[in-house]
C-alpha cells in the first residue's frame, strides 16, 4: 500500500475555531436526554450524558486532530511553505494546543464525577453549567493559536503530495516559458498566460519514461533580487529549489520578451551562488523566434557570466530540442 503524503493525510482535518464550537458546546447542552423510568437520581444521569456528549465532541475535533498532526513527520519544504503563509513555529504552536487543551479531559472526568454525586438537580444543573463555562473559556483563550493553527492545515492540504523522487525544478524570470515547459513534457497542465506572474503556487508533474518516474515542478517567476527583497510567491520559488530540487531547469526568454538577458542571467548567477553550479541546467527557451546567431551571443554570454555549464537551445511552444533534454537527463537519474 502506498504511504499518503502530508497534504492528503491533512486533508480530513479541521480545526475549529472558538465560534464554531460553542455553538455546538450549547446546543449539545440544550438538547433532550432520554433516561429510561425508574432510574433514581436521574438528574445526575442526564447531566453526565450531556458531559460525555461535549466530550465525545470536543475530543474529535480538538484532542484527536491534534494529535494526529502532532504525530505528522513534517518536512523542512512543507514547514517553509508555512512560515512563507506568515504562519512561524507551527510545530510548537500544535504543541502547545496540545497540551493546553488536554485540560478538557481533567475537566471532564472531575465534573462526571461531581456531577454523579450532586445531591440535587439543583446542583447537578449547576455543575453543568460550570464545566461548560470552563471548557469554552479555555477554547475561547486558544482561539488565535487555534486559528493560526487551522490555516496552517489549510495551505498544507492544498500543496502538491511530492513523493521521494528525482525532481527537477523549473525556475527562471517570468515569461520565459517555464509553464510552457513544464505542460509540454509533463503530466502537468500549468496555465501559460501572457502576463507576467500567473503562476502563484508550485505546481507538480511527472514525467514518465519507461520504468522511470520523476517529478518536475513548475514555480512562480523570480525577480532578480535579494531574497529578502522577494514576494511570498517569489519565494515558493526559492524554496521549491532548496528542497526539492535534485535538478534545477533555469530557462532563458532569448526573445526578451519582458526582461533583458542581463537580469535573466544575474537571477541565473544569485541561484547559482546560492544552490551550486551542479545542479543546474540553463535551457535557452524561444529559440523558434530568435536567430542563429542571437542565439551563439547568448550562449557566450552566460559562459561569460557564469561559466561552463550544460545548455541547451529548445522551443517549450514547439516541442524544440526537448527530446534531448529529457533523454540527457534521463542519462543522469539513471547513472546517479
Ligand atoms: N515564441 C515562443 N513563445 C513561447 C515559448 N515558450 C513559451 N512561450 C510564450 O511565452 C509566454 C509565457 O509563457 P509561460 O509558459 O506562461 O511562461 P512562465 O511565466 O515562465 O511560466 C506565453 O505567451 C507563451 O506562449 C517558445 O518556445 N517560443
Ligand atoms: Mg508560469
């Protein structure tokens, strides 16, 4: 049976917020028990089955979420793309929840108890009120956390399930056809558009050759800038590379479409800098609309630039020279 990855095993989980829950809390505390006839001291009894009931309730949707992504070995890639949400410490906030919303199962077990022997409805009812005054005021105290907690698990669940694979990243300024790319050779349908950035999110393919499998990911544009400087979508990007990447595509617009060779090759040499010249592969794209001889000034120029590194001349649009980057690479995977 094959593992789920983090997103799809997130994908069950909400976490409520204060409101939500109260809500229920109350209409659990409103609602009928039926205790059969001829019980003595039914009182008690009703009251405790409306005590089991909030537990039950909370207890699902507090206590045993919580302890499930407690439990999720959560990897370096999926905590960044947290902290990029403006979510930090995710780790310690689901623990700190943890702990501080066990207290609803002291609660709970102490008020039963009371409750079984309170002398009178009079006080049963009382009781009653009190643990439900408790528990809420506990969860009301939680709520931020609750809430930074809950949106975490949302841009969890929504992130591709990337499996233990060779992976290349596709990076490079916007519009030079990484979506194009990635469309093309991939099981991945990205939207290409004519405007810069359209690309908000990482995007997963796989590109299947025989008994191989690898995954390529298409990432939003990067400007050339410091990486303190970038956007969050920006830094997806970034982020996509440092953990992902066994493989980075950097791909160059030779048309200039929007940006000049000059910036597309400072974004290529701060990503050379910061992940190492083995990883990387310059694919030189549009060469369709381009002439021979732009395209001999452009692979001087980043040989001037940056150095000796693989390249290679496609067109993404028409399906140019990808062969032989895919076979290239197909070499590589299997000898490494
Ligand atoms: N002429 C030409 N245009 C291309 C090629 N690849 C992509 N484009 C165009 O470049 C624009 C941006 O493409 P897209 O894949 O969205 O770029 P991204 O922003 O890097 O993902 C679109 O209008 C594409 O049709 C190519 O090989 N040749
Ligand atoms: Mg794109």
């Amino acid at each position: 049976m094959e593992e789920e990855c983090i997103p799809e095993k997130v994908r069950n989980v909400s976490i409520y917020g204060f409101e939500h829950v109260r809500e229920h809390v109350l209409k659990i505390s409103s609602s009928n028990v039926r205790i059969s006839k001829g019980v003595r001291r039914k009182y008690a009894f009703i009251y405790m089955a409306k005590i089991d009931g909030i537990y039950s309730y909370l207890r699902r949707v507090y206590l045993n979420n919580l302890e499930k992504l407690s439990k999720l070995p959560m990897e370096e890639f999926y905590l960044e793309v947290i902290k990029i949400a403006g979510i930090d410490n995710y780790v310690e906030r689901v623990n700190k929840l943890r702990r501080r919303l066990r207290i609803i199962d002291k609660l709970s077990d102490q008020y039963r108890v009371k409750v079984k022997y309170s002398s009178d409805v009079k006080e049963a009812k009382a009781l009653f009120r009190e643990y439900v005054g408790r528990v809420l005021s506990v969860i009301r105290r939680s709520d931020e956390e609750l809430s930074k907690v809950r949106e975490a698990v949302i841009v969890l669940s929504k992130m591709p399930c990337f499996e233990d694979l060779p992976t290349i990243v596709v990076a490079g300024m916007p519009q030079t056809g990484k979506s194009t790319l990635v469309g093309r050779i991939s099981s991945a349908k990205p939207k290409v558009s004519q405007f810069p950035f359209t690309t908000k999110d990482v995007i997963l393919g796989h590109i299947v050759v025989g008994e191989v499998k690898l995954q390529i990911v298409d990432t939003p544009g990067i400007l050339d800038r410091p990486f303190n400087e970038l956007n969050t979508i920006e830094q997806k990007a970034y982020v996509a590379i440092k953990y992902l990447a066994d493989l980075v595509f950097f791909l160059i617009d030779a048309l200039e479409t929007y940006y000049s060779l000059q910036s597309q090759l400072k974004l290529l040499s701060n990503i050379i800098n910061e992940f190492g010249i083995n990883k990387v592969v310059v694919l030189i794209n549009k060469i369709d609309s381009v002439s021979p001889e732009k395209i001999k000034y452009v692979k001087e120029l980043i040989f001037r630039n940056v150095g000796e590194l693989p390249l290679y001349s496609v067109s993404a649009l028409h399906g140019i020279g990808l062969q032989e980057v895919i076979n290239d690479i197909l070499k590589r995977v299997n000898t490494s």
